[in-house]
C-alpha cells in the first residue's frame, strides 16, 4: 500500500492538513484538522497580516507538522496562498515556519493555485464522460476560475481574481446583516473582475473551498442563480450569528457567506450558466496526486 502524504494549506481563512493516499486517481483521506486564523484578515486595507495571526499561524503548523508524522506521513509539503503572498509581512512567516521545522514553503501563484485546485476538484466529482467544466474555488483572499475539459483534466483557461470572501466582506458588506444595496455593489463590482470568456451553454460549475461547502449546508442541492439569489436575500434578514447557530456554521465562516453567494450567483450570471454543484476536492488534493504523480509542487 502506498505510503500516506500530507500538505498543509495556509490559506486566508483557515489552516488546513491533509493527509491521505492516492489510489486509481482518487485521494483517500486519512485525516484532517483545521483551525481558522483568518491571516487574511485586513490585509487588503493594510497590506500587513496581524502578528497575534501570524503567531497563530505558526503554532498550527508547527502541531500539524506532529500530527502528519503521527500518521506515518513524511514531512508535509507547505503551501501558502493569497493572504501569505499579498501580505508585506508574509514572508517573515515564511521565515519563522523554515527555522521552527526546518521545513519550506511554497508560496503558490494564483495560476498554481488554479491549476491544483482542478486536478483536486475533478477527481473528487470524476471525470468520465464529462465535457467542460468550470471548476471555482473560492478563498479568503481570491478566488481562482479554471475551466477544462473534465475527461482530460487539462485546464483550458485559468485565472485568478482578488474576489476571495474576506476581500468583497470588506469592500463591499461593512453590515452585519448585510444590506441589500451592499450586496448589489458587490455582485456589480464581481461582475466586473471576472474575464470576457466565452463559454458553451453546457459547462458545469463545480464550487470548492470552505465557503461552497458552507453554503450547501443551508440547501442540499444544486445552485441556480435564483436560488442564489433567493439565498442572499435571506442573509439581509438575519445576522451572521444568528445562520451559525441555525446551521452549525463556524460564526467566522457566516460572516463572509453572503459574499460566497454574491460571488457565484455573479458568475453563473455573468456566463449565462443554468446551475452549479459543490465538490469536496480541491487545492490539497491536487497537491497529494501531483506527488502520487512524482511531481513537486
């Protein structure tokens, strides 16, 4: 049996580990853990992560470096994304992580992030007799868009955008519950970031990242752009405490919902797209099968 991976993912909202095998293309997880530091947290108005965050930061990985060697997994591979690399302090984590385990990280490009995030995605949803698809991973601090042919998982196109949750909560929804002319601004300024593709009527939207995940807890099913919609107008009706608690919702996850929901529903409208599903793979499992693979990352 093959020997088991890890990566941690330091993301915007939250620090992920993974740990798992890959077996026939599909990424097996053993274990997982999280904790939410929100390094992403005022980063876009200041451009400097928070250094009670960053300390957060480097307590988690320095325990989730223990729990992968616990699971018989060697040294995790590290991966930072846009709070790490936008932020004028990122690197000083970078530095702090290397000389507490001796371990580097890699700081992913928006189009690395893209590209791992649908080789994770396709091989969560499958790929057999499928033809384009669009996969979405929303972050804290970006969101990458990669569209390609699902069979071949081979990106076509790829971008990626500073439309991540914590980023459009800032910019854009200063209440708690949102209002609604907020929420217009922000499906009106997504609209305007998002490239002039064109695509065919019959591509698949497939979401990832926390937020999607999130969102689908409210409504077990696919999303239209009027469901979407309808969900959005939900959210200026209750605070984010109040969907937490009814949902089972992380709070800090809650607050940034709405901007999950304005973003996609801007996409499908923005592509005319009829619906969008949630997948469970992503970032970090790209990372495992790029290294099933015998690639580095």
């Amino acid at each position: 049996m093959a020997k088991p991976q890890s990566v941690i993912d330091i993301g915007s909202n939250t620090i992920h580990l993974l740990v798992g095998r890959v077996r026939d293309g599909a990424v097996l997880p053993i274990n997982s853990e999280r904790l939410s530091a929100r390094l992403g947290t005022g980063v876009d108005k200041t451009g400097r992560i928070e250094e009670a965050r960053l300390r957060v930061a480097l307590e988690t990985v320095e325990l989730f470096v223990r729990v992968a060697a616990l699971y018989g997994a060697p040294s995790p591979v590290i991966v930072a994304t846009s709070a790490v690399r936008d932020a004028e302090n990122g690197a000083d984590l970078v530095g702090a992580i290397r000389a507490l385990t001796e371990l580097d990280v890699r700081l992913l490009s928006g189009e690395e992030e893209a590209s791992l995030g649908f080789k994770g995605a396709m091989s969560a949803v499958g790929t057999s007799g499928r033809g384009p698809v669009m996969v979405v991973d929303l972050g804290g601090g970006s969101g990458q868009l990669v569209v390609g042919d699902g069979s071949a998982r081979r990106p076509k196109l790829e971008i990626s955008l500073p439309l991540g949750t914590n980023r459009i909560t800032e910019r854009y929804l200063a209440h708690d519950p949102p209002k609604l002319k907020e929420l217009e601004a922000a499906k009106a300024g997504v609209g305007e970031m998002l490239p002039a593709w064109r695509l065919p009527p019959q591509t698949e939207v497939v979401a990832v990242g926390g937020s999607a995940r999130a969102l689908y807890s409210l409504r077990s099913q696919e999303f239209t752009a009027e469901q979407l919609d309808a969900v959005m107008r939900e959210m200026v009706r209750q605070p984010s405490s109040v969907l937490a608690r009814e949902h089972g919702l992380n709070p800090v996850r809650a607050r940034v919902l709405p901007a999950a929901a304005v973003t996609l529903a801007a996409i499908l409208e923005r592509y005319t797209l009829p619906r969008l599903c949630m997948a469970r793979g992503g970032l970090r499992e790209g990372v495992l099968l790029t290294l099933a693979d015998g690639g580095k990352v």
